[in-house]
C-alpha cells in the first residue's frame, strides 16, 4: 500500500466486485465501510474482515434512495472521521431488446446504475470538499465504450457513468480525484437480474471467460494508492481471452 490507510465507502458490497473490493482493500489495512441492501451478508463480511484483522462497519444502504446515501455517507464519517474514497460500485443489468419494452427494467438500471452514482456524489462530495480531498471510483463496464444488442439501456447508463465522471473531473481539479473503472465479463451476480432468456443464453457463453471480481479490486487498490499528484481516471479490465 502507497501512503496512509485510507477511509473507503464501498456500495453494492455484498457480493461481486463490491465484496471482492472490500476484503481486498481491508487486507491492504485501508478502513471500509460498507453499503448493501444485504445487511446479513453484510454482518457476515464485515465480521469475516474484522476477524482477519482488519477495519470493517457496514449499515443497509438502497443507492435509489437519496436521503439513505446521504445518511450512509454520513455515518461512514461519523464512524471513522472522514471518507477518503467512495467507491460507488452498486448496479444491475437485465440486458433485453428495445422491441420488448422492459420499462421497469429501464427504470431499474436508471434509478440504480445513474442515479445511484449521482446520489453517491451527491452524498460525499460536501464531505470531501470540506475535509479538502477526496477520491470517487466510479465502476463503469466496458459497456460504457460500446453498444451490443440487448445492451442499449444498459450501456447507456454506463456511457451516462462515464459522462458524469468526466465532467466531475473537470469540475475539481487538484483536491478531489475522479476514477473509471470499467470492466469486462467478470464473475458477479448481475446475469441474475436477466429475464430475456435469449440474453440469458447467450450471457452464458459470453460468461465462460470471466474474470475473477477481484482483478477488479486489483485496479480499484491501484487507482486509490497513486501518488497524491495522480489521478488515474480511466481503467478499463478485460479478460485477456476475450474480444469485448
């Protein structure tokens, strides 16, 4: 680990890459705090880091909901003193054709995959400018960077994931850092939300070169220990087999 441990606020961390992150970044002796609407997996991580050795607390945390993040965020700093980093990891995707006219699972992916990240923002950002620094990890996909059929909404709150960094950037030179990470097929639960059985098949074929969820957490330990004169905006992790 470069430098101090740090404070890191992890949403959709019960499971996949938010999991994956929390125990890595706990094992490299950083503070996490913990957000999920699983509190029970939540109680069960946080006591399995805990009993590692390292720094771990949680509360229920439902990103669509704007007052619950803020009251997250809030308790992250009354627990440890600051939130150096918010990782806003939380996100579904029930990939379908357009044609199918899935609105709910339209709306889904925009409450949690874009709003969600806004409410994150919205949340830690006063916290951040007022302890004078900070850092957001914004976890993307590789969806963010292209459009396949079945993905046009999901890609797009991830192109949306993107745009909302980039301009975040640009708005807080110096004091608050801003990263992308965007991965490729990777081991999680989001092919769960899938209920278009022909994007369920072909997930499945798509899926047998996933990446571990912790080469994940590898890029987001290295994005958040750079040298304060560094910011890493963008990562983007494929599997090395695959195409996309």
């Amino acid at each position: 680990m470069t430098g101090a441990p740090k404070v890191v606020a992890v949403t959709g961390a019960s499971s996949g890459i938010g999991e994956a992150t929390a125990r890595r970044l706990a094992a490299d002796g950083h503070h996490v705090f913990l957000g999920a609407r699983r509190t029970d997996r939540l109680d069960a991580l946080s006591g399995e880091i805990t009993a590692a050795g390292g720094t771990a607390a949680f509360q229920r945390l439902d990103v669509t909901d704007a007052a619950e993040v803020r009251a997250f965020m809030s308790a992250a700093r009354d627990h440890y003193g600051r939130v150096d980093v918010v990782v806003n990891n939380a996100g579904v995707m029930p990939l379908s054709p357009l044609h199918e006219l899935k609105f709910d699972e339209w709306d889904r992916m925009i409450d949690v995959n874009v709003r969600g990240v806004l409410h994150g923002i919205a949340a830690a950002l006063p916290i951040m400018r007022e302890q004078g620094g900070g850092q957001f990890v914004n976890v993307a996909s590789v969806g963010a960077y292209e459009v396949v059929p079945t993905s046009a909404v999901y890609s797009a709150t991830k192109f949306a994931v993107r745009a909302v960094s980039e301009g975040l950037r640009q708005e807080s030179p110096g004091d608050i850092k801003v990263t992308v990470v965007s991965p490729g097929v990777t081991e999680s639960e989001l092919a769960d939300s899938l209920s278009d059985p022909r994007a369920r098949e072909a997930m499945k074929a798509y899926r047998s070169v996933a990446l571990p969820a912790e080469a994940i957490a590898d890029a987001i330990a290295f994005a958040i220990t750079r040298p304060a004169e560094v910011d890493v905006n963008e990562i983007v992790v494929r599997p090395a087999a695959s195409a996309q």
